[in-house]
C-alpha cells in the first residue's frame, strides 16, 4: 500500500479506492476534449513559468476573468467542470506536470456526495494527500496552497462530509511544511 510521503502523518494511504462504474474507461475519457484541448495547448506553451498553476473543477474553470482578476500574476488554468481529485491524478501527466509555478492552488470539490462514484470523507482525504505527494515529488519546495470546500445549494446534502475533509485538511496543512488550506468562506468556528 502506499504510504504517506512526510513523515509528521502516519495515517497509510488505501492503495485504491474503490468506486462503482459500469465502463471505467467511459467515466475516465468523459473529459477527454477538456484534456486533448490542454495538451494542444501545452505543446505551444514556449514559456511554462508561471505565478500560480490552478488545478480545480468548475468553481476555477467557470471562474472566466481569473486572468484578469489575478493580474498582474502570470496564471495556467488546468480545470475541468465537474472533475474529481481521481480525474486530476488519473490526468495528471496534462494537468499537472511540466510547468514552472511559483505555487499551486487546488479546487477540487466533486469527490463527495450521493453519486455512484462519490467517496466518504477519509477516502477524499486521502486522494488529497496522493494528488499532493505527486505535487510535491514533481515541484519540491514549490507552495501549495488547498481552497476548502464551499456551502452551496446544490451540496447542502455534503455539508457534514465537507466540514470534515475541510478540517482534515487544515490539520494537514498545519503539519506539513509548504502546504496551506485556506478558507474560502468562513471557518465554522467563526460567528458573524
């Protein structure tokens, strides 16, 4: 099985997680265009530096003035809508690898909820920690930084299960030196 990369976390990672699919190659290929489109893309990438190398699902993907509202830091984008923390790993060779970031920011929110492939909160934990072990085999020393899971409407069924991969991820963070969660909407413990 493999085993977390640092030290301070003793907790093993699963060596798969299980999930329910009829045709993994269809659930794996079903962002193939998003894919395709930023290998293309990356083969006329002449400057791969950057500020800031976003991975995430359609809360950055949609974000459409992430260029703009960053400037004058120089963003690559590798989103997807929809994709879970397995399509970034299962992707990660387009998505991930190759560039030259100044840091990493992660928004991945799709792994939850009451779909058949979703997972429970320790297995999405744990992908979490294989994506950033691949991160920081790749990138040694480069920040990253991890946006927490948001309350919206369509998820109010993954309230509890966010809550929790959110504080498992902010303790995390709090003991792995490079790694910083950030709250994107208030901590639950902060009253208004």
């Amino acid at each position: 099985p493999l085993t977390a990369q640092h030290t301070p976390d003793r907790t093993p990672l699963s060596a798969s997680i299980p999930y329910e699919r009829t045709d993994d190659t269809q659930w794996f290929r079903r962002f193939q265009d998003d894919i395709d489109a930023y290998a293309k893309e990356n083969a006329q990438l002449t400057d791969r530096c950057c500020d800031v190398l976003f991975l995430g699902s359609s809360s950055i993907h949609l974000w459409h003035n992430i260029y703009n509202d960053l400037a004058p830091l120089k963003i690559i984008r590798r989103s997807y809508g929809g994709s879970t923390l397995r399509d970034q790993i299962y992707n990660y060779d387009v998505v991930a690898r190759g560039y030259r970031p100044r840091q990493i920011a992660l928004y991945i929110e799709n792994d939850l909820g009451n779909w058949p492939g979703a997972v429970g909160p320790g297995e999405c934990y744990d992908l979490f920690r294989i994506l950033i072990g691949m991160l920081r085999q790749d990138y040694p020393g480069v920040p990253i930084r991890i946006l927490s899971f948001k309350p919206a409407f369509a998820k109010m069924d993954q309230l509890h299960d966010q809550k929790i991969v959110n504080q498992l991820l902010r303790e995390y963070a709090d003991r792995t030196e490079g790694v910083t969660f950030i709250y994107i909407t208030p901590p639950p413990d902060v009253q208004r």
